[in-house]
C-alpha cells in the first residue's frame, strides 16, 4: 500500500504560534526481583513529535475529516507531510493516537485545527 499524502487542500505549514517539538519518551524501567530497577533505552530510535496549529475554512473542515478517518484510518497510518524546517521537503508521519486532533471554532467561518504528529523513522 503507498503512503498517504497531506492534502495539498490544507495549509502546508503550522503557525507559528503554537508550533513546538519534543522528543518522546524512549526509556524502559525494569523493576528487579534484588536492587535499584533498571533504566534502558527502548530503541536506538529517539522519535520527535511536532505540535502545532492550523487554521482551516469549513471546507478545509471536511477534508480534513475526511483524510483523517478515511485516509489514515483513524490516525492509524502513516502519511507524508511538509517538512516544518525545509521548503520542499517531504517527511513521514503519524497522529499521535492518544490524542485525536481537536478542531474549534476560531471565529466566523474559520476553526483551528491543532495537530501532534509523530515522526516515523527513517528506512
């Protein structure tokens, strides 16, 4: 199966206000049967999620909705997407599956669409 592309319908960039990175959390704690647990890294993958916002019309909306659920399956898969540092380059990744992307009315006709994703390793 190929991989799912952004909508070229939706803004390809967050604002910047709201956009952030953070590395997810890639350490195993072991509780031992004698002494202190012990503390290891999970992979030699340290994933990194970008937050952000987008504001999007009402059409927009429905796309959105509609490459969410349908496309990715709920979130499930993974999808490319613009790269937030590099004009023109193309990243794969993943909604983050604990935490659906809210949309809120932002005002009139438009809603805020506020997004996590999780970058997929590279293969």
């Amino acid at each position: 199966m190929a991989t799912a592309v952004w909508p070229i319908e939706l803004p390809q960039k967050f604002l910047q206000e709201g956009f952030g990175e953070m590395r997810t959390p890639n350490v195993i704690n072991s509780g031992m049967e004698i002494g202190a647990p012990q503390t290891r890294p999970r992979s030699t993958w340290q994933g990194l999620a970008y937050t952000g916002n987008m504001r999007i019309t009402i059409a927009q909306k429905i796309i959105f909705e509609n490459f969410y659920q349908f496309t990715t399956l709920s979130g499930t898969q993974v999808f490319e997407f613009p790269d937030p540092y590099v004009s023109n380059a193309i990243i794969e990744v993943k909604f983050d599956a604990e935490t659906p992307p809210p949309i809120t009315l932002w005002g009139g006709e438009y809603f805020t669409l506020s997004m996590k994703l999780i970058l997929q390793p590279y293969t």
